[in-house]
C-alpha cells in the first residue's frame, strides 16, 4: 500500500509538471491573441473616426429669396410654394450625376435653342422646358411624345411637321424648337402669362383652363393640381437655379468639361437619296455621324417622291476623325 501511496504521489507531481510546461509554452500564442484582439478594437475605434459624416456633408439648401419665370414672380411667401420648390431644389441638386449630364448637353445644345426663342418672342427661361421633358435628349415617352420638346404626332401635324416612318421632324432640334415656341406663344395668348403657358405645355390648354375655372383661381400657384403638372413648373425653377449659378449648389467643372456645339453647314436636297451610307462618305463623314446631326432621317434613304427640298446638316470639316 506505501508503494502504490508513493506511485501515486510521483504520478500526480508529474501531471502538474506537464500542465505547467505546457502553459508556458502556450504563453506567446495567448499573448498574440490578446494583442489581435486589441489591434481589431483600435481598427474599429479608427473605423469610427472615418464615418461617412467626416468626409460627406449632405446640407439643405438656401431657398433664393427672389425667384421669376420669364418674368413674372414666383410667390416663395407661400409657405406651400416655398416648400414645393425646395423639394424640387433638393432633389435636383443631389441627384448629381443627371444635373451634371444636362449643365453638359446644354452647352451643346442651348446655342441651337436659345436664338430660335428669341427670334420667335419666347422668353429664354422657356429653354428649361426642353431640358425637364427630355434630359436634352431625343427621347420617346411611352404615349410617343418625341423629341428634345416631347411633340406628340398630332401636334406636330398641326403645326406642319412632317412625320412618318422616312422622315419624322419632330427629331430635328430646331423645327421641333419653333413648333414648341408658336405653342407657347398661343398658351400665352389663350391663359395670360408664361407660368400658365408652361403649365399648360404639359397638361394642354384645355386642362389648365378647365381647372382654372374650376378652382376660381387664375395664378398657377394657386392651383391644386395632380403630381406631374404640380410639379412642371418647380422643376423648371429649380433646373434654372441650379443651371444657372452651378457653383452655388457645389459643381465643379471647367469649360472643357462640357460637350461642345459642333458647327454645320446645310446641304439642300430635293431628290430621292438612295443610300445615306454612301450620301454621308461623298462628305467625309459615315452614316453613324450624319444621324448623330439628322435623327429626324429615320431611314438609311430618303424616299421624296414629291421632290421636297430638304436640308441636311454636315458638321464642318475637322470636328471629327477623317473617314477613310
């Protein structure tokens, strides 16, 4: 019994040696572990001091104290009218990447509108309708409304635009652009001011003047209206404010950031054309740049069976890479 006592004794000294041993061992993995632990909470401590809000201020925006369309006074005494143009400042503002396309395209674009305006008595302000109907773009909604001025087939027969699957001018900028000007003109006429005439260019005339009456009211701003017409003409005022001054509302570019207006000569045609492919390399260009400067052209050849004098915009020499 004295031996196994003593056996027992050595075995279990043993035993606290090997633990011993191993937990020194153990002893730098452990301590490795501890400072990993450590350096994952400093990582999330630094994690902290790189938020969002350290590099990236979203601010609300000044409502100008003085706003007009084409003259005429935006009531911004309204608590209503104040709160409906700021939605439309804020949401153009910080919806940057499409604000930056249209200040782009217009720099483009605006050259071509703006003279056609003034030599057809339309207020400048008048341009910005093009650019929320449209992006500045030959767009098709889905009721059809085409074009920079979104013209419905319709209208544009009305108002003398050719339109059918060979030509369809309400793709060409400046036809479109008189067409939407003698519209607004007659809007004007018939309701009274340019607000009203801008309203009325998305919800027609009868509309305007059927809620008009309805309302017993005769200032747009005193309308109730539904979503897309209540909004028409504060997203003209806010695409003008920020268009205009775009520095205010934090964008930065510099001249050459901008698409600029390619200057064209007229080459009159009033003969059946074949192929445009072929049309378009007699000018050194390809079929691609001559649509890019003829949308309203809807096919590769001009049908003209009444021999129509047409004119066909050829980009002067130099503004692209010659064609071989």
């Amino acid at each position: 019994m004295k031996y196994i006592k003593n056996g027992l004794i050595i075995i279990g000294v043993l035993c606290v040696c090997a633990v011993s041993i191993n937990a020194v061992q153990n002893a730098p993995e452990s301590t490795e572990i501890s400072k990993n632990s450590e350096q994952r909470n400093n990582n999330d401590d630094a994690g902290k001091e790189r938020s969002v809000a350290k590099t990236y201020a979203i601010k609300a925006l000044s409502v100008p104290e003085d706003l007009d369309f084409a003259g005429e006074s935006v009531p911004l005494e309204d608590p209503d009218v104040y709160e409906r143009l700021d939605r439309e400042l804020l949401v153009n503002t910080y919806w940057q990447s499409n604000a930056l396309l249209l200040m782009k395209r217009a720099e483009k674009y605006f050259p071509v509108i703006e003279p056609i305006l003034k030599e057809e008595g339309v207020p400048d302000d008048l341009k910005y309708i093009a650019v929320i109907e449209s992006g500045l773009t030959q767009a098709v909604s889905p009721a059809r409304a085409t074009g920079f001025w979104q013209i419905m087939s319709g209208t544009g027969k009305d108002y003398g635009l050719e339109i059918n699957d060979n030509v369809d001018e309400r793709y060409h900028i400046e036809m479109s652009t008189r067409v939407a000007a003698e519209y607004l003109k007659n809007a004007k006429e018939n309701l009274g001011t340019w607000t009203l005439a801008a309203a009325a260019y998305n919800a027609g005339n009868r509309g305007i003047s059927r809620q008009l009456e309805r309302q017993k009211v005769t200032d747009y701003y005193d309308l109730l209206l539904g979503e897309e017409t209540g909004r028409y003409v504060f997203r003209i005022l806010a695409l003008k404010e920020i268009m205009s001054d775009p520095a205010k509302y934090g964008f930065q570019f510099e001249d050459d950031d901008l698409y600029q207006h390619i200057p064209t000569r007229k080459v009159e045609v009033d003969t059946v054309v074949h192929d445009f492919p072929d049309f378009a390399k007699k000018f050194g260009i390809n079929y691609k740049i001559l649509k890019i400067h003829n949308p309203w052209l809807r096919e590769a050849h001009l049908n003209n069976a009444s021999r129509k004098k047409y004119e066909i915009d050829i980009p002067e020499e130099g503004n692209y890479p010659a064609i071989n």
